[in-house]
C-alpha cells in the first residue's frame, strides 16, 4: 500500500513572514558574531597593525606576541589561577546551598515554607546596599580574603526559585512517601533519589553560576586588596584602562607599550572567554530542559 503524505503550502503572509525572521536572525548573528571575530583576529595580529586601525575581519600580520607576553606576565597568570580557583570552589558551594534550600522549599510537608519563601524573595525585590553589605563582610573578618568572593553571593534568588519549581514538577511525592516507608532520611532521599533526577537543572545551575564567578570583578575591586588575590577580570580591566602606559617617559618606548598593551588586551579577553566556551558545549543539552521545566512549572 502506498501512503500519500499530504503536505500544507504556506500562505504568502507566511512565507514572506519567515524571510523576515530569517534576515532578522542573520543581522542578529552578525552583530553577535563580528565582535568576537575581530577579537580573534586582533589577538593574532601584530600590535602595529591592531592600534594602527588595519584589522577589520582577518589576523593583519600575524603574530604572537601578545600571547608571548601574557605567559609570561606573572599578574595574568595569578589572576588566572585565582579565577580557576574562585569559579571552581564558587560554583560547588553555590550548587550545594541552593540544593540544599530549594528542596525543603519544594517539600508541602515543610512548615513555614511560604513565610521563609516571601523572605527570599523579598531579598529579590530590595537589597541592604553597597555600605551596609560592606559593613557585614568588614564585621564578618572577610575583607581582603578569598571568602569575600566566595560566600556573600553564594546563593542567587532567581535561582532558587528555578530549583524549587523544578523539583516540585520532577520529584513526585509518591517518591518521597515510598522512601519514607522504607525507613530512608530525608538527606538519604535528598542524595540518592533528588539530586540523580536532577542533571538538568544541576548543569543550569553550574553552567550559570560558573559564568557568574568568571566573570565578576566588582566585589574583588571593592573587598580585595592584596595583587596576590585579584581575580583575572580585575586585571584585565586594569590593563584596559590604565593600558599599563603610565611609567613610560620615553615618546617611541610609550608607542610600543600602548602597542604591547592593546595585543595583551585582546589575547586576554580571548583567554578570558574560552573557559565558557568550553564549558558551555557539556552542558548546552541539559540547559533548555532545565530552564523550561524549573520557569515555568510550580
């Protein structure tokens, strides 16, 4: 037997509708796509070429010499281990306290539940300020310390949010009442059964607050004081503005370090982006199912 498919025309309206959406798209993606393109570029070319405006799309004499020069300056390569270390340690501590809170949130069986959600959402709304969480984390002995990056935003509202409706629409309670008739704690549960039936919204939960981590530099410029603690971003944005020109008294040695500088600047950001660019590929397929089920059920 032969099976006729019946396939349905588009109207005019439509097919003159998607045109638009795809050369909208199109524009959208060059706007996107260009910047980081001539990034790239201007990383491999030579710092002549670079401060003299000749790169447009493609490396202009290609060179190396602002990677060169960020291996083997000692402040990147201090920023860079402090970033690893802030994003790593960060990202678990941030993951496991949000866990640990939106679950009992999620549970109808937890008493207070509203109250204690009206409170953390409220935080959502309004905020204590710049002085006062200034005074806290001064009181708390945290100023010029690894913690200072570490513990006073360790947990995002929205995303707790996030967890606690997805737990409430991907953990049934028939779950939990079976667990508890075999005897099992609700950290047992918590362990074994929550977090196994959790991978997409763990990885959103990761992939967000890793790229949150990487790429803070505000509370390290307004906590930390030693060198030896600044993240990578705080010593990107000093090579930025300061274009690491100041000491130079010479007229053709401050031309080559504006030229030296402006390579390094662009062999940063490079360097500086491709931690989420690698993470973000293991985690992509997890990132959609867990958006879309923890916004918009519960």
């Amino acid at each position: 037997m032969s099976t006729i498919k019946a396939k349905v025309k588009d109207s005019l309206g439509d097919k003159i509708f998607l045109i638009a959406v795809y050369v909208l798209l199109s524009l959208l993606l060059i706007v996107v796509l260009y910047p980081l393109i001539y990034v790239i570029s201007s990383s491999f070319s030579s710092p002549a070429a670079v401060t003299s405006g000749r790169v447009w799309l493609w490396p202009v004499e290609l060179s190396l010499k602002g990677y060169n020069t960020l291996i083997h300056n000692q402040k990147v390569t201090i920023g860079y281990a402090n970033s690893l270390f802030y994003t790593s340690v960060g990202t678990i501590i941030s993951v496991v306290l949000t866990i640990m809170i939106a679950y009992p949130l999620s549970r109808k069986t937890f008493f207070g539940k509203n109250v204690l959600m009206m409170l953390i959402t409220f935080t959502l709304l309004f905020s204590g300020g710049l002085i006062p969480t200034y005074l806290v984390v001064k009181q708390m002995g945290l100023i010029d310390t690894r913690w200072a990056l570490l513990i006073p935003n360790a947990i995002w509202v929205w995303q707790v949010i996030i967890t606690r409706s997805f737990f409430q629409s991907a953990i049934p309670d028939e779950l939990f009442d079976a667990s508890e008739i075999d005897g099992c704690s609700d950290f047992r549960f918590l362990r074994s059964v929550v977090v196994p039936l959790s991978k997409p919204i763990i990885a959103v939960l990761i992939l967000i607050y890793a790229v949150g981590q990487w790429n803070a530099y505000f509370d390290a410029l307004i906590y930390l004081k030693s060198a030896s603690l600044f993240p990578l971003q705080l010593i990107l944005r000093s090579i930025i503005i300061l274009n690491n020109s100041s000491n130079a008294t010479d007229a053709l040695k401050q031309v080559e370090r504006q030229q030296l500088a402006e390579a390094l600047k662009y062999s940063l950001i490079v360097v500086t982006t491709l931690p989420v660019l690698i993470i973000y590929p293991f985690v992509q397929r997890f990132f959609v199912q867990g958006m879309l089920v923890g916004s918009v059920k519960g």
